[in-house]
C-alpha cells in the first residue's frame, strides 16, 4: 500500500517538533483535488510570519541556553534614526563592535535582533545574544545612542514565546500589548539549522506521547488545508525530565 502521508521530525535537546501532512504525490483517499486559487495577501504574510517565528524557534533550540542575554538598545531622543536604514546600520555598528571583542576572547558571537518603531516615533531594538565573561560590559560599550538593559532568556515554554516576540510585526504586536509602525528582523548567518527526519505512513492516526517524551498539547494544531482540502497537523514532544 502507498504511504500518503509525510512526517517531519526536527529533535532539539529537549524537544521533538512533528509536522504532519499528506504527501504532494498522492491524492487525498476517497475526495478530488479542490480548484487550485491564488492565495491572498493576507494568507501569504499568515504563512510568512509563520514560518518566519518557526525558523527563529529551531534557532533559539538549537544556538541559545537558560541564562544567554534579551537585550534591550533604547534610543535617547535627540539621537532617534530618521528612518530604518539608518537604524539598521545604528545596528550593524554596535554588533561590529560586539563581535570583535568576543573574538578576541576567543568565542563566536551568535544573536537575533529585532528593530522596532512605535507608532509615537520611539526606536528600540531587542536582541537575543550569547552570553560570555563580561558581555554585559561589551554590549553596553557598544552602543552609543541611548540605554541597555539586560533579561536573562529562560527556556520554559520551549522558547516559543520568545519566538514570536523577537520577530513580531505591526501585525503580530498587539498580542504583546504593543503598537508598532515598523519592524526589521535580523540573525546573523552562523546559526545552520539540521534537516529534519522524514517519515512516511499510511493511516491518520492520534499523535501519542512517544517514549521518554510528553505531548504538549498547548502546542497541538490540526487543520485542513484550504487550497488542497488535506488534512495536516503540528505538535511538539517535550522530555519528561523537563516537565514542569
């Protein structure tokens, strides 16, 4: 029998993402194909924001810890950015100035950042940043314009949270209590992801814990998908040891 469905298996240290949908190369059982529409913009920036905070997940699993850094870069008043592109390279300064001290120090600077404008004209940028000896002081050294203040990360929720705030949009704000103009995100490139395992079966079964991890239900999700009219769902696993 064909197996029509596709699993997708991403492991991190304590968690496992599954993704599970049919397989393009087969037709759903018993149902035809629905007709093929464009997708809305709306639907595109759905998908896009999605995948976007999905990327910047697997990377804060994979290249961030309990305790590395959410830095906040305020701007004083009298020395706002005009624009984004000046912001941007406002930016590109101070991590220049970061990543050369943590190279002398022998280590590798690894950080997400996320440029921000509220809609009263306020600048600030959060960064996710690895934390080494001293940090604090190299990133405060590092920027010129106005304040830094420091959060230590914590992985409860499996960085999901944090996720979606480093790379929110005026369109996702309001579920952090903000109101945003404009945003640009940001990683730097020294951050490679592992190609997930990939699995294929034949019956739509119910998700069950797997051995040695739960089902985190707040993160299960199945649905339909509008254009093909297939069934799909996504869950994560976490491990047992790491329950709270």
């Amino acid at each position: 029998m064909k197996k029509r469905y596709k699993r997708l298996i991403y492991t991190f240290e304590h968690s496992v993402e599954v993704y599970e949908y049919l397989d393009g190369k087969y037709g759903a059982p018993g149902t035809k194909r629905g007709k093929k529409r464009k997708a809305t913009l709306e639907e595109i920036r759905f998908r896009n924001q999605w995948n976007r905070e999905r990327k910047a997940r697997h990377k804060l699993k994979t290249w961030f810890h309990e305790n590395d850094y959410l830095v906040l870069f305020t701007y004083k008043k009298d020395k706002r950015p005009p624009d984004m592109e000046t912001a941007k390279k406002h930016l590109a300064q101070a991590m220049r100035r970061v990543r050369e001290k943590y190279k002398k120090a022998g280590k590798k600077m690894r950080w997400m950042a996320n440029i921000e404008v509220g809609t009263k004209g306020a600048w600030h940028v959060h960064i996710v940043i690895n934390r080494i000896p001293d940090a604090d002081i190299i990133i405060k050294d590092a920027w010129e314009h106005g304040a830094v203040t420091f959060k230590h990360l914590y992985e409860a929720g499996d960085f999901r949270d944090l996720a979606g705030y480093i790379t929110k949009t005026p369109e996702t704000c309001e579920r952090y209590g903000e109101h945003l103009r404009e945003t640009s995100y940001h990683a730097s490139r020294n951050m490679p992801l592992k190609e997930p395992k990939e699995e294929r079966f034949v019956q739509w079964r119910e998700a069950k814990d797997r051995k040695g991890y739960y089902l985190d239900k707040d993160t299960y999700y199945e649905g339909t998908n509008k254009f093909t009219g297939y069934k799909y769902r996504y869950y994560t696993m976490i491990k047992l040891d790491r329950r709270i």
